[in-house]
C-alpha cells in the first residue's frame, strides 16, 4: 500500500499532487497488467497440459497461442537486427572507419 502522510500531503503544491496521482495511477494500472497476463499465461500453460496427451508432436506454450504483448517485443528485435546487419549498414560503418 502506498501511502502519504498528512504533514507530505499539506507540504504539495497542486502540480505536485497531480504527479502522485498520476504515479499513483501508472503503478495501479502496471500491477492490473501483470496480474491479467499473468492470468492469461496461466490459462495457456494448462491449455498446453491439456492438449499434450492429444498431439502428435511436441507442444510447446507459443504454439497454443502467442499473445499481442510477445508479438511487439518480437517484431520490434526482428526489425532492429535486420536493419542493423543489412549492406548498406555495414557499407557505412566501413566509410566511417575509413575516413579517422
């Protein structure tokens, strides 16, 4: 519980509240997150259980069902690397050397 005292509260000034109510809130809305996915991770890993008897092949959890959270962290590395290692990417980086 997150907590502030009397003598802290009379000590703030309007737009100090306003950023502990706003702290305040971002951490709510965090712990809401965590403990919804933790929920819906739960639910997978015995949908995996569940389905493991049944299934020819070896069942992994993302097999059963990949979430929008584990798809942006994906994506976003995938793009980054390829950006990254491309030849015009190396061509400059040799350029940049070259010309010190």
């Amino acid at each position: 519980m997150i907590g502030l005292s009397l003598s802290d509260f009379c000590d703030l000034t309007p737009p100090e509240f306003e950023q502990v109510c706003a702290a305040y809130e971002d951490h709510r809305l965090n712990e809401y997150q965590a403990t919804h996915r933790n929920a819906w991770e739960r639910m997978r890993f015995l949908a995996l259980f569940f389905l493991l008897p049944y299934s020819k092949k070896d069942l992994k959890v993302n097999d059963i069902v990949v979430f929008d959270w584990e798809k942006k962290k994906a994506i976003g590395c995938a793009d980054k690397i390829k950006k990254v290692n491309s030849k015009e990417a190396y061509q400059a980086a040799v350029e940049k050397f070259n010309s010190k």
